[in-house]
C-alpha cells in the first residue's frame, strides 16, 4: 500500500511531500464559467477558476484542557450530519451504517464511554437540512458532531458547531480550506485533502494518453478545489486542459456544460460532480463520447447498475480516498451483517465507511483519556490517540485501544481507513487514493492504489 505523508502545520502546507502517488487532498476555489470554451481552447484556454484560492491560509490552533483521565463512566452525545437528502444522498448509506456500528462496538466493550448517538441529516446547500438539524443535535446535547459529507456542506454550519464548543468531525470532507480554518482546534476529518486526489487524477488521465482534458466541475469548495489540483497535476504531466464548465448546487439541467465542453474537443472529461453525473452521463453518452475517457471522483463513484443500459459505463474510471478492499473485507462484511440484521437494506457500496467509523472509535478514545465529553477537552486529545504523538502503542480496536489508555499507556489507533495520524490542525498525515473501473454491468471495482 502507498502511504502519502505530509507535514499537518498549516505554515508548510504550501507544498506537498508524495511518498507514493496513491494519496491526495483537496482545496476550494471559487469562480465563473467559460462563456465560449471553443474560442478559450483555440487562444489558449483561460481555466475558469481562481486557484490561489485553494491554498489553505496558515493556522495552527492552540488547545487549552485542563480534563484529566482515564473516564470511568462517560456518556458521550455525538450527533451525526450525513446525508440522508441531497446530492450526495448515496453517500448515507455507508456512513451513516458505519457510525452506528462503532458506536455499538465502543458499547459493548463497557470500557469508560458509553456512546449515546444522535442521527441527522445534512441535506445539500439546496435543501439546506442542516439548518434545522445542526441546532436539534446541540439542543440535545451533542459535543460532537460527524458530519457533513460534502464539503460545502460542512462549511455552511462550522461556525455553528465551533461557537456551541463542540467537535465537527467529518468523514469525508477533503476541501483544503479546512486545514487553515480558524477553527479552535474544533474541526478533524479522517479524509484526505484532495490536493491528493486531484495529483492521483491528473496523473491517472495522463498516463492513459490524454493529451487534453475538458472538466464539469460542480461550483463549490469540493468541486473547484479538486479540478484546480488534477488541472496541476495533468498539466504538470505534460497535458492540457481545454475546457471547465461549472455548475451550481440544485441544477438539474446540464446542457450548456456538456455543449460546452464537447465544443473543445477534450480527449477525455473528468466529471468533479456529486449525484447530478447522473443527469450528465446520458448526455455524453448521447454525443457519442467514449465512456472509457470518462473519469469520475470520490462524489460520484457509485455503482450505478441497471440505473444505466449495460455497457454504458465499461472502462470508465474514478477515484477516491480508499485502501485495497481486500485489507477490509472483514470489516465490510462485518458492516452489512449489522446492517442488516437490523432491518437495513444491503450497503450497495461502502464509500467513505471505513473513515465513519474511525471517527466515532477517534472521538471515544479521546474522550476516554480526557475523562471528558467536552469539545475542547476531546480535541486535545485527538492527535495523540491517532499516534501523532509519536510514542504510543499500536492497537486496532478500541476495546484494545481502550485498555492501553486505562493502564496508563498511550494508545495509537490504526484504523480501518489506515494509520490516519493526525497533526495538529485535524487532518490524517497518511492516506491512500484508490484507483477504480467500471465494468459493463456499470458497477466500479477496485484496480490499485494511485
């Protein structure tokens, strides 16, 4: 497995260390659409996209605890903000059968923290679910809350969740806008910044043959960051990037973009999109568009199935922050067996899962050696239980984890999404990038780490 490290210091963040291509990270950018992409491609493209912006300011927070542990009888309130509505709905699923399942296990090894989980609904920046939700989850005592997916999301409600001293955890925001947050040491995430991903992307593209490339780029932090990272590292690679077409959140006609990007020519599109590529696929598919030139990202890869004819998909590829599924097959069919057996339909894919549930062992752990469920507390204890520290012991579980800390030791969990390791301002310093294909049954399958 490639392992990508990086310094967590916001001041050094400027540039990225790769010891393997397989990892990534993300950052937002905002900007407008190409009104005439043919003429921008013809005189030399001008990229749509202010991609200064995706550079995270530099911030390091200061944590200040006073708690003591190891807690002997916690109850710990942690309310959830995934996505049961909106554009990344399909995301649920996984992460939301995947909090639950930590919880149930930090429960039943009965070792000082009793997890009392409060599910909600991020929604989307259209249905704005989380306006309502945010505040019921810290009316009801949440000191942390997991969530949202989407990075836009996360970013409508943050200050939200700082100001009320309460932990913002999220599983799968990659934006690097958050690693120089302002956010009082508050906010952590178990996935990589897409300043990754898009290397993984657009070296991908590259080494496929792809001399040009024409993007539909969904216009928020997600979205802009990723394509302003994959068009650094494709064009670093020797390739060209001849069209980006942006769309907004609660769009549902992509016409324009399509013809837009069509217009240039590209010889292949990376769709940086969530849910709506459904709507956009027919439509390059309908332009006779090769399917194996598409390539999608860690907010759309889905196994799409009979939603498409067979075959419409075969040779298509994507990414996202994974490890080899065969080092996780044990967790997995661990997940569905919970899953279901409590009344669930079967998980059709387990994107962002692994990284759920490590953050729900993450926030037990630290709340244990804190011997407190305080915001600020937790998060003082949140790099060291992750082995940022330096000098803990390894463990997997928290039972095994759990019984380091209540002998005095220091415990470094190793997740089911990796080593994770944090730094200083909440981001995982290892991580791997999966690469995926589609097959003609429209369902991807796991190819190798980027």
């Amino acid at each position: 497995m490639g392992v990508f490290t990086r310094s967590r210091t916001a001041k050094v963040l400027g540039g990225i260390a790769l010891v393997s291509a397989g990892m990534l990270a993300l950052s937002g950018c905002t900007g407008n659409a190409s009104t005439n992409p043919t003429e921008s491609a013809a005189a030399g493209f001008d990229f749509p996209i202010d991609c200064d912006a995706a550079e995270p300011a530099a911030y390091t927070p200061t944590f200040n605890s006073t708690s003591t542990g190891p807690g002997t009888d916690l109850t710990y309130k942690i309310g959830t903000a995934l996505p049961v509505t909106g554009n990344l709905a399909f995301l649920g699923p996984p992460e939301i059968s995947a909090t639950d399942f930590a919880a149930s296990e930090v429960n039943a090894a009965a070792k000082g923290v009793t997890i009392d989980l409060i599910q909600g609904d991020s929604g989307d920046t259209d249905n704005k679910a989380y306006e309502t939700e945010i505040p019921r989850l810290l009316g009801e005592g949440a000191t942390a809350i997991i969530g949202a997916a989407s990075s836009g999301t996360s970013l409508q409600f943050i200050d939200q969740v700082i100001a009320a001293n309460a932990i913002q955890f999220s599983p799968a925001n990659t934006s690097a806008a958050f690693t120089g947050y302002e956010d009082n040491g508050l906010y952590w995430r178990t996935a990589p910044s897409d300043v990754l991903q898009g290397e993984v992307l657009g070296n991908l593209i590259a080494g496929d043959g792809n001399e040009t490339l024409g993007m539909i780029v969904l216009n928020d932090s997600y979205g802009t960051g990723l394509a302003c990272f994959t068009k650094k590292a494709f064009e670093a690679a020797g390739g060209n990037v001849v069209a980006a077409s942006l769309y907004n959140t609660g769009d549902t006609n992509f016409s324009a973009q399509v013809e837009d990007v069509l217009a240039a020519k590209p010889d292949a599109i990376a769709l940086i999109t969530f849910e709506e590529v459904k709507t956009i696929i027919p439509e390059l598919v309908g332009a006779d568009f090769p399917a194996d030139k598409m390539y999608f990202v860690d907010g759309n890869l889905s196994n799409f199935g009979d939603e498409f004819e067979d075959g419409t998909l075969t040779g298509a590829q994507g990414t996202y922050p994974a490890v080899d599924p065969e080092t996780i097959a044990t967790f997995r069919d661990s997940l569905q067996a919970y899953w279901t057996g409590k009344g669930n339909e079967a998980l059709k894919d387990f994107t962002y899962a692994p990284e759920s549930y490590d953050a729900v062992i993450l926030l037990a752990l630290a709340a244990l050696e804190a011997g407190s469920t305080a915001g600020p507390d937790v998060a003082a204890h949140l790099q060291q239980v992750s082995g940022g520290s330096g000098d803990g012991t390894k463990c997997t579980t928290y039972a095994e984890c759990a019984d380091i800390i209540i002998g005095g030791g220091v415990a470094d969990y190793d997740g089911v999404s990796g080593p994770i390791t944090f730094n200083e301002v909440g981001d995982p310093t290892e991580a791997t990038i999966g690469i995926f294909q589609f097959d003609d049954k429209n369902n991807n399958s796991f190819v190798r780490i980027g």
